[in-house]
C-alpha cells in the first residue's frame, strides 16, 4: 500500500509495525515444522532490506541493514493455507498472502500493492537480529544513514553526496545529543533531497506524529483552504451537484456537453473495513459514472489535490477505460546495498479491461504539483491507453515508489523509497514529475480569487473537439476516410 504520510504507518509487507526497537528475536522455525508448513523458516526479500520469520502461525519481520537489525512488527495466520500453500498472514485489516514456489523461493502480495515482492529463504537470521539493537544517538544516526545508503535510488539525480553529508553531520552526534537535536540533524541531511516520499515522525504514546515531509521546491503546499476554493471553482462548471462515494474522496459529476467528470481526491481510505471494501466503494462510484457510457462525449479525471494511495485503485479506474491490455508501467526495486545501479528484475504492471461498463472514448487527466504518489502512478497508467488521454495542468510531484517505513530507534520513525516505476523506454519521472500535454494555470492567486479554473476549461475544449471531430471523421466515405483521421489526429493538442 502507497504511503504519501509519514505519519500513517503501514509495514513495507501490508502489516503494521512495532514501534519498539531492541527485542530479542523469537524463535525460528522449530525442527520438523518444515515438512508441515512449506513456509516455515526465514525469508531474505529481493531488496526492501526486510527478513521474515514464519513460525507457526506467526509471520514476524525485521528491518535490515549492513550492521543492524531492527522488529518491524508481527502478523497472524488467517485462515488455512490455500492448495498449494499460499497463506495469508493478518495484522488488523492489512494483510498479504505469501506464496512458496519449490522449498528455496516464495512471492509475497500485500493488499492494495499492484506488484509482488520476491522471497529467498536462507539458512538463519542474521547476527544482529538475534540481539538487542543498540539505541544510543551515534547507533541511530548510522541505522538512519544506512537505511538511505542501501535503499534510496536517487542520490546521482538529486546530486547529493550522502557519503559527504554523513561525513559533515556524524561528528555533531554524541552520547547526549537530545532527540531533537538529533532530529534536526536528519531533517538537515534530507532536505537537500526535494522527496516527498522522504519523512520523519516521533513516535508519542506508541503513535507516530510527522515532523517533516520533503517537497519538490516550487510546489504549492496542500492546504484545507487550497482544496476547498479548488473544489469550488470547479464544481461551479458541473451541470449540477455532484454525487459523492467514499466518504466524499469521490465526487461523479456532469460537465456541459456530454462529457462526464470523476473527481479523485485521493487513492486511500475509502470505507471502514479491509481493502476489498474500498474497491467495492470505487466500483459504486464508477458505475455511476458509466452507468450509460455511450451518452459520454468525453470524460474528465480530476487528480489534482489528489496526494496518493493506493496503486492498485489507479488501475481500478484505468481497467474501466480500456479496450485491450496494455502495460501501464515497469515497477523495480534497488537490490544491491553496495551498488545503487542495481535493481530487481522488472515486473510489468499491467492494464486490463474491466468485465463492468467501460468508456473508451476521449479522456483528459487534470494534474497539479499537488498530484502525488498513486495520483502519479495512475497518470503514467493511462499513458499506454489508446486513444491517446490528453493531460491537462502541470507538472506532477514526482516521487512514485511506495515508501519503506522504518523505526530506527523508540522515538523515531524515517520514510524514504526504494522503487522506479520504469516507462516503456527505461526512464522514469522521478524528481520533475510528469509533464502535461497541455500547460495551464493551476490553484493560481488569480484563478482562485476570480473561480476560474482554466485547466478543466480547456479540458472541455479539447473534449468538445474530439467529439466533433469523430462526428466529422463519420460522414466522410470509407474511401477518404482515413485520410482524413490521419490528418485531424495531426492537428489534435
């Protein structure tokens, strides 16, 4: 599940995590438990820095690194095991099913993920997990550095050296830096990075609270009054009110013309309950959308307050506007501590046409810089889809990767990613987010005071001569007409 908050912490496995640092590790797998439980054992992932122990019917993870070892949490079984042996292990309402394939290898699935974590088993835990972690100033300064050192993929294109900012900050630490001294180090060391996957929380009374969150500079901060006025100056276009769903982050609505809108404030917390009840709650505001698609001219997709979620609710949507497969994007993860050029093998992450009311006319996407996380990740999702979704606004935030949680010591907790989301030629969108086709004003001074909102304006216009333009193509003869949608899609923004 995406994270776009330090604060909601979520295990990098779709389990909740401890926030204790320095218990002894339990007891693996005992002899003989192998034979009844293909799953029983200790598991090295292919990168995210995480082993897991299952034994019985618990599943226990800890949080690695070179020279640490931290518990990052329990889960419980649920359930029996499914023929085959894949089993679903439970903390609350966050779950993932791990699945062996032969004795040495198992995939991992978190809900709400749209891709899949590889597993290795390996003879034991390692040596620091089988003690306490160290919690002194100096042991979490160097937990925190090596945590980014062997996860974080974006040091070259932000241009920071972390070897040198290690170098300038470690001599400040000593056995009576404070807590706050010390946090203002490691907000020191990642603000040069503009990564609003990057945070810091203290943990109070067993909760964590964000103290920081990086931003790309330039961006506007995301505030109630901000989404409030935005809200505003679009619903002020609509024919009429819009129906909400999922506790108001949906809004379906009417826009002149025929074409449809789909407001999506956000990718996360739908409905009360487990993850399949927030699909549940998506497909209700869908079918209202789609409820006659053929009486669509167009269709407008709001993302533009929209900070994230999860993946996998972005190509929910994206599966209704489909008419054939297509690969929405490469997800890897860095899998190499020594060496950052190295990452897992890519996983295609792919596009597939809904069995619901689907509309596969002309789309536009909105997006802000406020577009963030999963928002970004369901934009470059419908990127593949055909025809082609025009992309109206600015740029997006930038930052993609689901966020590695980690507690490195009882008061702190840091997030930062560890994934590219690749395009179809290798390159990613991290750090200046995606570009829109067409360049408009956004949640400016001016388009706020005076309830203007030039970028769904000019989505309709773009809509409305799409239409006409199909209209057109239509009452030319089969024999002149491909000639003529040849040159009108030439002449399309």
């Amino acid at each position: 599940m995406r994270l776009t908050g330090i604060a909601r912490a979520v295990a990098t496995t779709a389990v909740a995590l401890a926030t204790t640092v320095g218990v002894a590790a339990p007891g693996v797998a005992a002899a003989g438990e192998h034979g009844r439980n293909p799953l029983a054992g200790v598991w090295r992932t292919d990168g995210y820095g995480t082993v897991l122990v299952i034994s019985g019917r618990q599943l226990t993870l800890y949080d690695v690194t070179g020279h640490s070892c931290v518990p990052a949490g329990t889960a419980a079984q649920a359930g029996e095991p499914a023929p085959g042996g894949a089993t679903r292990y439970l903390q609350g309402l966050a779950g993932a099913v791990i699945t062996p394939h032969g004795r040495r290898r198992a995939v991992e699935h978190g809900d709400g993920a749209a891709g899949t974590r590889s597993l290795e088993r390996i003879a034991a835990l390692p040596d620091a997990c089988t003690r306490p972690a160290p919690n002194d100033p100096l042991a979490v300064f160097d937990r925190f550095w090596e945590d980014f050192e062997e996860n974080y993929p974006f040091f070259a294109t932000k241009g920071v050296d972390w070897h040198a900012a290690r170098d300038t900050y470690r001599p400040r630490i000593g056995p009576a830096t404070t807590v706050d001294e010390l946090q203002d180090v490691l907000i020191a060391m990642l603000t040069p990075l503009h990564d609003a996957h990057t945070g810091i929380a203290r943990i109070v009374d067993g909760e964590p609270k964000g103290v920081y969150s990086g931003h790309r500079p330039g961006t506007l901060p995301r505030t109630e009054a901000l989404v409030s006025a935005a809200r505003r100056n679009a619903d002020a276009q609509l024919t009429g009110p819009e129906r909400t769903f999922a506790d108001d982050r949906l809004g379906v609505g009417q826009l002149p013309g025929g074409i449809g809108y789909l407001r999506v404030s956000s990718f996360k917390s739908y409905a009360d309950g487990d993850f399949q009840t927030w699909t549940a709650e998506l497909d209700r505001a869908l079918d209202a959308l789609l409820a006659d698609p053929d009486q669509l001219n167009g269709l407008v997709i709001d993302v533009r307050t929209n900070g994230g979620g999860s993946d996998v609710l972005g190509l929910q949507i994206a599966s209704r506007l489909a008419d054939r497969p297509y690969v929405a994007y490469r997800k890897v993860a860095r899998d190499d501590p020594a060496d950052a050029s190295r990452f897992t093998r890519p996983e295609p992450i792919v596009v597939r046409p809904a069995d619901a009311n689907r509309f596969t006319g002309p789309v536009a996407v909105l997006t802000s810089s406020l577009s963030a996380s999963a928002a970004e990740t369901f934009t470059q999702a419908l990127m593949g889809r055909s025809p082609h979704v025009t992309r109206i606004g600015e740029n997006t935030q930038g930052v993609f990767s689901d966020v590695m949680i980690r507690t490195i010591s009882p008061d702190l907790m840091i997030g930062l990613p560890n994934e590219e989301f690749l395009a179809p030629d290798g390159s990613t969108f991290d750090g200046p987010g995606i570009p829109p086709d067409v360049r408009t004003p956004v949640f400016t001074d001016d388009e706020l005071a005076g309830l203007r909102d030039s970028a769904l304006s000019t989505a309709r216009r773009v809509l409305a001569e799409a239409a006409q333009g199909e209209d057109h193509r239509g009452e030319h003869s089969e024999e002149h007409g491909e000639e003529h949608a040849e040159a009108h899609r030439e002449d399309r923004p």
